[in-house]
C-alpha cells in the first residue's frame, strides 16, 4: 500500500462511443493537470500504455494518434507541473499492435 500522500490515481470515465486525441487531451486538461498541480510532484512517472492508440485491438474504441499522444506527453512538462521541474518517467506497459506502437513510442 502506498504512503498517505504520495500517491494519487485518478480514474477516467469510459465512454462506450469511444475516445480519441481531443477526449484524452479535455481530461488532461480538466482533470488531471488540476488534480497533479494540487498533489505538486516532484517527479511524475507514467504507466504508458499504448492500448488507446487507433488500431490496437485491446483498445476497442480508442482513437489515439503518435500526434495526440505526442501532445499529451509535451503537457506533462514544466509549464505545467512546475514543482516536478520537468522530471517525468515514461514505463512502457500496454500497446499490443507492433506497427502503431512502434509510431506511438
């Protein structure tokens, strides 16, 4: 279990319609950037999965491009989480078609 106050996960919504760059970048913006700014980090370390890329078969109903993804990790840089002063950890987790996983890495 994680210490009291160092760790916080937020949950996204599922929408059966699916989801694609602008839905991720929206909760980016709206929920999780306002949520991490409060927390105020000192690193930020992110469970990439590439399950949401277009394409995936695991990701039925996920839309995302190399673009959107690109655009999300840019956000995750010291503008907007000053505290962690640009110390962001990328871990490969998910992504189980070869060809739009290798565009998305």
């Amino acid at each position: 279990a994680a210490a009291a106050g160092m760790n916080v996960n937020v949950a996204l919504p599922y929408d059966e319609a699916g989801h694609g760059d602008a839905a991720f970048a929206h909760a980016l913006d709206v929920l999780i950037l306002p949520v991490a700014r409060q927390f105020a980090p000192t690193i930020v370390l992110v469970a990439a999965g590439f399950d949401a890329a277009q394409g995936d078969p695991c990701g039925v109903g996920f839309r995302s491009t190399p673009n959107g993804f690109a655009r999300l990790t840019a956000r995750l840089g010291p503008h907007s989480l000053p505290s962690a002063c640009g110390r962001v950890g990328l871990i490969l987790e998910g992504g189980y078609a070869p060809n739009a996983l290798a565009e998305c890495v």
